[in-house]
C-alpha cells in the first residue's frame, strides 16, 4: 500500500482512537472497511490512489462490486458510512479536495416478505380449541376475531362490548395513533364471539365493567403476551411453524384477501394502514405464491429452451 493512502489511514485509525475515543472494535471495523476499497482499488486498477484522486464514479464502482458479491445492503450502508467518515477526515486534514462517498446513497433494505399461513394451515389452528370449556370457546373467538377483522393483537385486547355490533357484523378498533376504524366481522367470527359472551363469567372487575371482551379466568382483561402463549400453545398442538405469532394471522388476512381479488387500496382500509407502500409488501408474497404455481403448473415453466 502507497504510504500516502496508508498513512492517511494511519491518521484517521488515530484520530479515531485519541479524539473520538472510539472503541477497539470500531476501530477495526474501519480498518477492514478501508483496506478492502484499498484491495478493490488493486484489483480494478492495479493501483492504490491518493484519497484526493478517488471520484464519486470510482466509489460506485466499488458498491456495484459489493452488490454483485452479494453483501447485504446493511453491510453495504455500514461501509459507506466507513467511507464518508475517512474522506470527510481527509477533506479536512488537506488530503482530499472534497467527500467522493457523500453523493452516495445507501441502498434501500430488503424488507422480508411476511410469514403467512395457507388456507388448509388457517383452517387447522382456528379448529383447535375445544368449544365444550369457557376457555375453548375463549381462543376460538380470538382466533376467529384476528383472522376475520385482521386485527393487531394489541386492538384485539383493547376491544369493549360496545365496540361490537355483531348483528351487523362490525367492530371498532383502536389502532395506532388512537385512530379508530370500523374492522368487518365474518359469519364464523360473529358465531364465536357470540358462544363466547354467552360464556363469559360476570366478575366483579374493573375489566368487566368497563367492557372487556377477552378475559382471563381471573376476570382480567388479557395482555398481548397472554394471546402469544395461548397461541403457541394451539401451534404445538396442531403442529403448525412455531414461528407463527398473532401478527401471522394479520399477515394471512392481507394475504389471503389479495390472492382472492381484492383490491390492494380496500386492504389498506381494513388494515388501516396510513400509507399505501406498507399494504404494498402483501402483492409480493401474492405475487411470490403466483409464480411458484407457475412453475409447478406449467409444463415449459422449467428446464432447457
């Protein structure tokens, strides 16, 4: 390595350590992050340039080969950042004219498509509790309720008795942002909530009189952790992926309702999402499960042209 890159590294690892007090293991980060544009550099060019030499192009040449390499955009962001810091250190220090790293832009994180249950696997878990005990006929309408309405499980818990209007089939959630909206009940939801509240013991409560509709057997309203145990326990019990939390059935809701035709702005309603780009994730996995019937389906859909 030329020693006026080396020892520009050298004054940066420095000033790091003595000014800014940065820790070891920051400081080795910086290091490898340096040294590797320094082996890009090698590679490309055959050369190390002075840092006042290095372009914005040269830069986005390496981030290009960062990404074909198939480094995670996280990884690639936490590099520029490296970068941005030494250049503006040797923009400073007189040795480079100005930041090449700071027109770049950090690329855009993958969001993961959202684990859903299939129809079979939905119609499974919401068959598992018992509808003969209080407690039964309790999960079952909670697991009616979030598939149904595809509510957050944090609006289920906060549901009151005058939230409901089970003749029409409605009910008022709270979400985020205290906003509230009108969710749509179906047949089967609207059936267990009304086994349920035939079954629901009177306690003298708080939960109870102001209206909570999902108690505990103490006469307590129920948590967001209380609807996670309950459903692993129904997960094991049905053998189902025990990565499925509450927020799986949302997901299956969404899901489910696109791949049946419903229009991607009336499932930002329902889920009363603000911005339309978060419904937006669901016509990925829509269209992901599209694709794989393609090519389980069609008989040039695989192999050799």
């Amino acid at each position: 390595m030329p020693a006026d890159f080396e020892s520009a590294i050298a004054r940066f690892l420095r000033y790091l350590k003595n000014e800014r007090n940065a820790s070891e293991l920051t400081i080795k980060s910086y290091r490898e992050d340096l040294t590797i544009l320094n082996g890009y550099f090698l590679e490309t060019v055959g050369r190390s340039p002075d840092p006042g030499n290095i372009s914005p192009l040269d830069l986005r040449g390496y981030v290009a080969a960062l990404h074909e390499a198939g480094y995670a955009p996280t990884s690639i962001s936490r590099r520029l950042a490296s970068l941005r810091s030494f250049f503006k250190f040797a923009q400073r220090e007189g040795l480079a004219d100005s930041n090449p790293a700071k027109p770049l832009r950090n690329p855009r994180k993958q969001r993961k498509l959202p684990h859903f249950l299939t129809n079979e696997e939905i119609g499974r878990l919401l068959a598992a509790p018992k509808k003969t005990a209080a407690m039964g006929l309790r999960d079952a309408a909670i697991l009616e309720t979030l598939y149904s309405a595809g509510l957050r499980v944090s609006e289920l818990v906060g549901i009151n008795l005058n939230d409901l209007d089970l003749e029409d089939g409605l009910v008022r959630v709270r979400g985020k942002g205290k906003k509230e909206r009108l969710a749509p009940l179906g047949s089967y939801a609207v059936k267990a909530l009304q086994r349920w509240l035939s079954r629901r013991t009177p306690h003298d409560s708080e939960n109870v009189k102001a209206g909570a509709v999902f108690l505990n057997k103490f006469g307590k309203r129920l948590t967001t952790r209380s609807i996670g145990r309950m459903l692993e326990k129904y997960l094991k019990q049905t053998g189902l992926d025990l990565r499925t939390s509450p927020h799986t059935l949302r997901h299956s809701f969404a899901t489910h309702l696109l791949n049946g035709g419903a229009d991607i702005r009336s499932v930002q309603e329902l889920l009363g999402h603000k911005s339309l780009v978060t419904t937006q994730i669901y016509t990925h996995v829509s269209t992901a499960g599209l694709k794989q019937a393609y090519e389980k389906a069609h008989p040039r859909a695989r192999g050799a042209g």
